[in-house]
C-alpha cells in the first residue's frame, strides 16, 4: 500500500510504531506523535487523530511481471528473499472512504474483468490475461464514454464501442476512444484482514 504524504499544508513524516493495530502495522508521525492504521490510512490515537492519508494506487506482483511493462523502474536495493505469498490468497480491496469492496482474487482469475461500481464511482477490477500476477483497478468512465469491459484475448474490450486496450495500463490500442483509462487506488489484504479493518465492505461474488 502506497499513502501520499502531503496532508493539508503538512508533509508528513512517519516511523514505524512497532506495536500492531488488528494485527497490521502501525505508524507514528514525527510532527505530532499521532499513530496511524497502516491498512486504513488513518490515525487511530494522537493529536491527528480521525485524520486520514490519500492511498495512491500501487500493486502487489512480482517484479518480473512489473519491469516488463516497466522497464525504467528504479527500485529500493535492499536485500530480501522471494515473497511466501500467494496472490492468490488475497482479496483485492477498493476503499473509497464512504463504501468499500473486496474482490477474491481466485474468483477474479476466473472472470478475468468485473464491471462494478463503489461510491458511485464506475470501476473495472481486471486479472491481467496475459500474466496472474498482475491486477488492475480502472476507472471505467474514459472523457465522455462510460465503457464495459470483456476480457478477450490478451486485451480489454469494450463491449459498447468496440475500443481495445491494454490490460496492465489501460492504454488504448484501437477502435474510437483515444483516452486513457484511469488507474485507482486498490490494494492487496488477506480475507481475515478485510474483516477486521473494512467490517462493512461487500465480497463481490461471481
């Protein structure tokens, strides 16, 4: 998960806290000493308490499946092993403050697009065809065209004006709409997690 630091008029700067939150990370800001939910974004106890951070998009996979779309990416050099995770395990999560969902990334393998909407907000929850290790949230409002997408082939495709697009980025690779699909903030979690932090968030279910 990806939090934008700039909160008003502040840059915030945070440590690690050290002690755990419903078993997930926690933060303390240098400024203030507010500790904050690293899954929420939102100090939980402090001065900024009920405050919350912007979460940016950012994705979970590996990092075979990341440089091949982008080749140009500087990472961190630190040592580290291979993730015991399974991308599989996890639920993807759309939080948008006043609604939140979580996708099963199996059940999302096997359609491969879901057509949603969160908060009002039209979105597309895409499993990469091409590559399982990749996902994708998308806006599905592109300028004035509200698109509905299949996945077919090793694209997307909207089933309203034909136009295809890349999967991974959401670039359009033809047909009539010459926008770019906008990337969302969603995020990985484990199933127990989304209980735990989103109580109220639905499961979408194929």
């Amino acid at each position: 998960m990806v939090h934008r630091r700039q909160l008003g008029d502040n840059t915030l700067v945070f440590g690690v806290h050290g002690a755990l939150w419903g078993n997930a990370m926690t933060w303390w800001d240098h400024d203030t000493g507010s500790i904050w939910s690293q899954p929420t974004g939102e100090a939980i106890a402090g001065p900024r308490k009920g405050e919350r951070v912007e979460l940016l998009a950012s994705e979970f996979t590996t990092w075979s499946a990341w440089v091949s779309t982008n080749p140009d990416t500087l990472a961190l050099d630190a040592p580290g092993g291979p993730s015991g995770f399974d991308l599989g395990e996890f639920h993807l999560v759309i939080d948008f403050t006043e609604e939140a969902r979580s996708y099963p990334v199996a059940d999302l393998r096997r359609v491969g697009v879901v057509n949603d909407e969160v908060a009002g907000v039209a979105v597309a929850v895409v499993s990469n065809p091409t590559n399982p290790q990749r996902w994708a949230v998308f806006s599905r409002q592109v300028g004035d065209d509200l698109v509905e997408l299949v996945v077919e082939g090793d694209v997307l495709r909207d089933t309203i004006t034909g136009t295809t697009f890349d999967p991974a980025r959401g670039l359009p690779l033809s047909g009539p709409i010459t926008e770019v699909m906008d990337i969302l903030p969603g995020f990985t979690a484990f199933p127990g997690d989304v209980d735990t932090f989103w109580p109220d968030a639905e499961t979408w279910q194929p």
